[in-house]
C-alpha cells in the first residue's frame, strides 16, 4: 500500500468520524469546560453579564447542609443498591448459567428486559403503580387489613423503596457482567471436582468464587459509579421528596440549575465540579480495580 492510498484511507476515517468528534465536542467536552467557568461567576442563565466571584460558589455550597445532605442520600443510596446487585445478581447469574437450566434464553431476555425499558416511562408508571389513594399495591395491601402505605411519601420508605426498583431496572447489566465472568472458568474443573466427591457448597467456595475475584473487583466498581448517574428514575419518582430525604446530588443540582425561582447558575456548577470529581475518584478506583483484576488472573494463571 502507498503512502498516498494510506493518506487517502486515513482522510476518509477522519471524514466519517467528523460529525461523532463535532457532537461529542459540543455536546460533552464544551459543556465540562464551561462548567469550570460558570462555577467562577454569579450568572442567572438568562443576563449577559456575568460577575466574577472566584471562589464564593464553592464556598457556599460547602456551606449549604442541603448539599451535605444530598451528598449523604448519594452515599446512603448507594450502599442500599450496590451490595444487592452484586450479591444477588451473581447468585442469579450462577443459576442461569447452569447448561441444563430449560428455556434459559428467554429467561435471560426476561430478567434484561427492564434494562432496555427507559428510565423515566419507569419511574412515572412506578408513581402511579405505588400511589397510596389508587394504585394496584396500596388496593391490595388495604385489602389484606395493612391499610394503604405510602412508599413514595414517606421520608423512611422513599429512598429504600427507590433502591429496590433501581436494583431491578438494571439488575440484568449486572447479571450479564456475572454470567459473561462465570463463563471463563472452564467446566472441566467442576466436573473434575465433582469426580473428587465436591458439593456444591465446596464447588463455589472453591472454585467459583477463587476465579471470580478478579471480576468481583471490576463489577463491583462498576455498579458503584453506575449508580451516580439516576437523576431520571429518582426526579420522576419523588423529585427529591419528601422533604430533601431522596434528594441526591443530580437532583440538588438540577434545582439550583433549572427549578429556583432565580436560576443560580454558578452555585450549581460548582455543585457539578464537586460531583464530577467525586465521579472522577470513582473512575479512578475503575482503572486501579482493571489492573488489579488483571493481576489476580495473571497470577491465577
């Protein structure tokens, strides 16, 4: 091949990729960076002048004890979904990656179905699913003598309840993480256990779960910047509600950005600088979780 056809091969690439970089650009990387600059100023999003404040956004958002409280649902949110889709997803995966299991593909495509269901048409059918007045659940609970309950208006149920539908929306991303990691660990060596005498009980403690770690290490990393990122199904749930008690840092943001009275448009990009550095820790225990999950299967091998 010559130069001039490598030349010609490469333009075309880049020509193909220009509208993905543009967009991406505008869209992604434009909106980051003016994220830092509008942390800086005192803006409404509607006045052409912006007054520079320097460091006083930051401040009053480290000041704000609604933001510490909407820092403390995240975390608390958090650690309600990520034990529950790990644990039981793997728990699961096991079950369906049994070869003798009958229709295990359409179990499968059953358990991911909710994943391909978009978040926001969930979260709306949920509210009306739960309203404690006429929903299906609150009718059959009355009817049962427990009289209606109210898993969206109350302050102790909101962000369980939130938790356990987020678990279920993506349960089947987890569950394929799970069966894609159970299916390198070569069958010969439970069979061979099995010849040994092995239960099932020594089979996972043994083998199951030696082999999995490395994936454990990545999964779980994974399923905990995932949940960062659920302002569509807890908006269209509780909006934050009641009383600030489901109100994660997404939404703490949206309400300073877009539903005050007076969009303060700085103290909400320096709400999304915090965030977005918190995300970015994350991501950094993502790569250190890939090496070291590498590693133990370097040294498995």
């Amino acid at each position: 091949m010559t130069s001039r056809s490598v030349r010609l091969k490469t333009t075309w690439i880049w020509i193909f990729l220009l509208p993905t970089v543009v967009l991406y650009g505008v869209y992604t990387i434009y909106p980051i960076i003016a994220s830092y600059w509008y942390s800086l100023v005192e803006w409404n999003g509607f006045d052409a002048d912006q007054k520079f404040v320097g460091l006083s956004n930051y401040r009053e958002v480290f000041a704000d004890p609604l933001f510490w409280n909407s820092f403390k649902v995240t975390l608390f949110f958090m650690l309600l979904v990520v034990p529950a889709r790990v644990l039981l997803t793997l728990l699961l995966a096991m079950i369906l990656n049994s070869p003798k299991l009958p229709l295990i593909g359409l179990l499968r495509s059953a358990f991911f179905i909710p994943v391909v269901t978009t978040t926001a048409i969930i979260g709306v059918v949920m509210r009306f699913i739960l309203d404690p007045a006429s929903g299906p659940i609150s009718t059959a609970l009355t009817k049962l003598g427990f009289g209606g309950v109210d898993f969206l208006g109350d302050q102790h149920l909101a962000l369980p309840t939130a938790a356990v539908l987020y678990v279920w929306k993506f349960f089947g991303v987890t569950m394929i993480y799970w069966l894609a990691a159970l299916q390198t660990i070569p069958y010969e060596l439970y069979e061979a256990a099995r010849i040994d005498g092995a239960g099932t009980g020594q089979l996972f403690r043994h083998i199951t779960v030696p082999m999995l770690k490395p994936f454990l290490i990545i999964i779980t990393v994974l399923t905990i910047e995932e949940t960062f990122h659920n302002f569509d199904l807890m908006y269209t749930l509780t909006g934050g509600g009641p009383y600030f008690h489901t109100e994660i840092i997404e939404i703490y943001i949206y309400r300073w950005a877009f539903a005050a009275s007076i969009p303060q448009l700085g103290h909400a990009s320096a709400a999304a600088v915090i965030f977005g550095l918190l995300v970015a820790v994350v991501g950094a225990v993502q790569l250190w979780g890939v090496y070291a999950g590498r590693r133990l299967r370097g040294d498995q091998r």
